[in-house]
C-alpha cells in the first residue's frame, strides 16, 4: 500500500488577519492622522440624509431592512412552492430561527399560537435584521460633512479624492476645536449646503434602534394589539379587569380596593409602551456608543470582539421584545378570573381557530 502524500496547509486566513493587525496598526498610531479613528458625535435625535431633506438616516436604515425583509420572505415562499422537504445553507438557519419562535410562542399561547405567531415573529425578525444591518461597515461614519449645530468637538476636513463631481473628505483628528455655537450667526439657509472649516460627519445611514421614534412605534404597535388579541378572545368582559365597577357594589371594601386595582392595570398598560420603548433604544444606543468609543481608544483587537458582543446582544434584545409581547399578548388572552395560569374556553377558541 503506497503512502499519499500530504501537501502542507498554508494557513492563508491566519496570514489575512495578521496583514489585518498590522494596518490597523499602521492607521491607528503610525501612520497620518487622518487614518486615525474619531469619536463618535452623541447625538439622540436622528440626523436628515443630506441637509434639507425630510428623510433621516435611520428611517432610510430601516427602509434597507424592509427591502432585506421582503426578499427573505419572498426566497421562504419560492423554497416552499418548489416543495423541498430538506433546507440547506440559508433556509436551513431561517427555518431553525423560524421554529424556536414557534415552540416559544406555542409554550406560552397554546392554540392561540397560529393567530399571534405572524405578529411577533415579524416584530422579532425586524428587529433582528435592523441589529445586524448596523453592523455593516460605514453605518454612523460615513455621511457629509456639517459644521455642529451644537456645542462639541469639530474637526478639519481634508480632501482625499473625487468621484466624478462627488469629493471625496476625510476628518483629521489632529486638527481638532472644541466649538460653541453662536445664535447670533447667519447659518446656511434650508437647502443650502456650504463647505465648513471646522466639520462633523452626519451619517447617511443610522441603526434603526438607536432612534426612539423606531422603538417607540414598535411598542406602541404591541401594546394595541395586545388589547386587540384580548377582546378577541374575551369580548367586551376583556375591559372588566380595567373598569370593576360591580365590584364596587357587592364587595364593600374589597370593591373599593378591585376598583383601584384595575386603574392601576390600564396605567401599567400605558407603561409597557414606554418600558418597550426605552429598554430596547437605550440598550441599543449603548451598545453604539461602546463600540465607538472602545474602537478609538483600541483600535486594534478590540473590535472584533466587540462585534461579536453586539451580534450577540442585537439577538438578545430582539428575543426580549419578542418573549415580552408574547407574554403580554398571552396573559390578555385569559380573563380576570383566569389569570392563575388557566387557558381559555375550549368552545372559545374553537370557535376562532374555525
């Protein structure tokens, strides 16, 4: 039996990511400024596309994530009218995603599930595609250059190249002014765009969750339709739990006290939204400024793991919106009186499941 010989591996990936450390080291602390990274400009409310234009950047973020959203749904509906029984590659991990909502929804809906599923798996995978859309290279630090409308730190902007009739600048963190804005000043007017001496970058793209008017309408569109789903089921007795007013009369005391319960129920309804909201705009916006600020303090090393932090935490926090509205959605489905773990009338569901 003749031995074959082996042909000797070259480690190609290992010699792409030492090339890769030592750019980034080369940018970083040797070579010209402009190569070096800058920090971020905190700012809360989202930023206009290019000055004078109604759009921001995170609502064009999440226009993206809609058109990636579509496709995927349309390559889910072609895989399944070609009636491939087994899915590979992409359709494989959709479908894994696709079941874990499922049983989670299941376990917590039981027959309610096939009627709850299509709302907040679709919230879970909007939420989730916009995290990952965000990670993108050139997401919050690629845009036009601005003179600040507020108070913060301005830099030199230093020409690179042209595209056609499209230049192309660079920030110089080297040559850097802390800047207070004066009132009194005459601005460009709307529309008007003038090259600036002491400039910030306005991204054209912003992750979709670090804007609040994102989390906002979210939570709002849960919160609805949690009561949606809970007269469906109940009818009209659904708004008993807020309004006990009979109890009021045959309870003496304990009515009173019923009474000031159900109050206190429809403001927790009102403070979902705001809990929906703030929990994933404020985890989101924070996990952005920590790989802003970690990326220019290390540059090098630090990122990658901090990436995979995010991809991690922008899949965590997509699941706690998901797992909260189904809990929310599920606890609405029973009544009052049923709210000890007991599922709705057998004849009730059977008459929506028809």
């Amino acid at each position: 039996m003749s031995e074959e010989k082996t042909k000797k591996r070259v480690p190609v990936k290992r010699w792409i990511v030492l090339v890769l450390i030592l750019i980034g080291i080369y940018c970083a602390y040797i070579g010209p400024s402009i190569l070096k990274p800058v920090p971020p400009t905190v700012s809360l409310p989202a930023e206009p596309i290019w000055p004078g234009v109604w759009m921001t950047n995170s609502m064009l973020a999440t226009l993206i994530t809609d058109v990636l959203l579509i496709l995927l749904a349309i390559g889910a509906y072609r895989f399944h009218k070609a009636g491939k029984l087994v899915p590979g590659g992409f359709y494989n991990a959709f479908e894994a995603i696709f079941e874990f909502l499922w049983n989670s929804v299941e376990g917590s809906a039981g027959k309610w599930a096939r009627r709850i599923i299509p709302l907040v798996a679709t919230i879970f995978m909007l939420i989730f595609v916009a995290n990952m859309v965000k990670m993108v290279p050139g997401f919050e630090s690629i845009g036009y250059l601005e003179a600040p409308v507020k108070s913060g730190m301005a830099y030199v902007p230093v020409k690179l190249f042209s595209l056609g009739r499209l230049p192309v600048y660079a920030i110089d963190p080297a040559q850097r002014e802390r800047v207070i804005v004066d009132e009194a000043a005459p601005h460009a007017t709307e529309g008007e765009h003038t090259m600036c001496e002491l400039c910030q970058v306005v991204p054209f793209l912003r992750g979709s969750a670090t804007d609040l008017n994102f989390t906002f309408a979210l939570a709002v569109i849960a919160v609805v339709m949690t009561q949606v789903y809970g007269v469906w089921s109940l009818g009209p007795r659904y708004f008993g739990k807020f309004f006990q007013f009979g109890k009021l009369i045959s309870g003496g005391i304990f009515g009173i006290i019923d009474l000031i319960v159900g109050f206190l129920e429809l403001i927790l309804e009102f403070a979902k939204i705001l809990s929906f909201s703030f929990r994933l705009f404020g985890n989101i916006f924070a996990g952005v400024l920590l790989l802003s600020l970690m990326g220019t303090l290390l540059p090098v090393i630090l990122p990658p793991g901090l990436y995979l932090f995010e991809i991690f935490f922008g899949t965590i926090q997509a699941y706690v919106f998901f797992l909260l509205a189904t809990v929310f959605i599920s606890m609405a489905l029973v009544g009052h009186q049923e709210g000890h773990g007991e599922e709705v009338h057998d004849e009730e569901i059977a008459a929506v499941s028809s």
